[in-house]
C-alpha cells in the first residue's frame, strides 16, 4: 500500500520568511495529493491540492510543487505569519482513501 | 463544502464501557470516512463506511472493536467498544467531496478513557 514520509517534523521560522515542507509517496499511481493544515484544538482544513497531471499549483501565499518522477511533492508557504502557526500534514491517494503523513509543526516567530 | 457535525464533541468514559459518535453531513455523500487521531500523532483511517454495505476496515481494525453503521447518505456513527485507556483519542469524520477524491473533516470527538 501507499506510504508517505513528510519532513521535517518541526519548523521554526522568522515572520516573514519562507516555509517549505517536503513529502515523498511510495505508490507510483497515486494521483491526488493534498495539504491540511491543523491549528491545536482544531479539525485538519484542507488549504490546496494538487493532481498529477500538474507540476505546480499557487493560491495567494501558499503554493505545492509535484516531481511525479521523483515521488515527491512541497508546500511552499511565503511571507510566513504567526497566524501560519499549526500543523500541516500532506496526504496522497489513488481513488480513496487518503495515505497521510505524519505532520510538520511549523511555528513562526514574531 | 459540505457542513459536517459530530456528536458528542468530547466524553469522558470509564474502561470495559462502549461509545457511540454519530457523524451528520448537511448533504447527501457516498463516501464517508472514520480516522483516528492520537495525540500529537497524525490520523489513521480506521475504515470506510459504505451506505447499505459492511464497512470495510483497514489493517488493525476490527468490526468487533469499532462497529460502524451508515444507515443513509447523511449519516454514520461509529462505536468505540469495550474501551481502555488506549483508546483515548481524537475521532473524526470525514466526508468525500464534489471529486470523490477530496475529503473534508468532522469537528472531531475528542475520547479520555480512564
């Protein structure tokens, strides 16, 4: 079956500054890899996705990159603020369900 | 997105007893999902639950353990049974969206079994 490794398992970062947050998948037909972001206390919010037929996808200060060669795919968030502060977990799937990974706790420092 | 609710939000129970946390989507989905959040841990799918089928268990999940019911497209529960301390988590819910690969979760019940 499918099996996702996400890395690191903590970020720390100056406001302001980049985050990226690395995942790599095992099952070459997986398709479909989405990013949840995790505030404490909350439920995971699904924040973008991408399909394998694309490289790249943006939505304002976040965006996630595809390597369908290298099974491997990145959340990129820019201009980080405190209000970025949560755990973020990538997942990646064929059909259903979801394969998760084990989260990144991102923290941004004022 | 569909509006998902759960109940109870958060229980407290003593050992040896059972649990039942009901999923209630806004919408009618074909696919609904239980997960598994221990804490600080990332989730684990505990199974899918098929409306008018047999739910269909992941590796290390039992029916006996976690019997789940899917009575119509809006609704699901899942029971925690004969709980011990190690049942202590979060459950969530989740639904499969407009593409049936995307999925949106539950508020989550938030289990302490003492």
């Amino acid at each position: 079956g499918e099996n996702v490794e996400q890395h690191p398992s903590t970020l720390s970062v100056q406001e302001g500054d980049s985050a990226v947050i690395k995942c790599t998948y095992s099952d070459s037909a997986s398709n479909y890899f989405p990013w949840y972001k995790q505030e404490l206390g909350k439920r995971p919010q699904l924040i973008i996705d991408i399909r394998s037929n694309v490289g790249e996808k943006k939505d304002q200060r976040i965006a996630v990159t595809l390597n369908k060669t290298a099974k491997h795919f990145s959340l990129h968030i820019t201009e980080t603020q405190p209000e970025d502060s949560a755990v973020y977990f990538c997942a990646a799937s064929r059909n259903t369900p979801l394969v998760f990974g084990k989260g990144t706790r991102l923290s941004v420092i004022a | 997105s569909a509006v998902i609710s759960q109940k109870p939000s958060r229980d407290i129970c003593q050992r040896g007893t059972s649990l039942t946390i009901q999923c209630q989507v806004d919408s009618q989905v074909t696919m609904m999902f239980w997960y598994r959040q221990q804490p600080g841990q990332s989730l684990t799918l505990i199974a899918t639950a098929n409306q008018g089928s047999e739910a269909t268990y992941e590796s290390g999940f039992v029916i006996d353990k976690f019997p789940i019911s899917r009575p119509n497209l809006t609704f699901s529960t899942l029971t925690v049974s004969n709980m011990s301390p190690e049942d202590s988590s979060i459950y969530l819910c989740s639904v499969a969206g407009d593409s049936e690969e995307t999925q949106y979760f539950g508020p989550g019940t938030r289990l302490l079994v003492l």
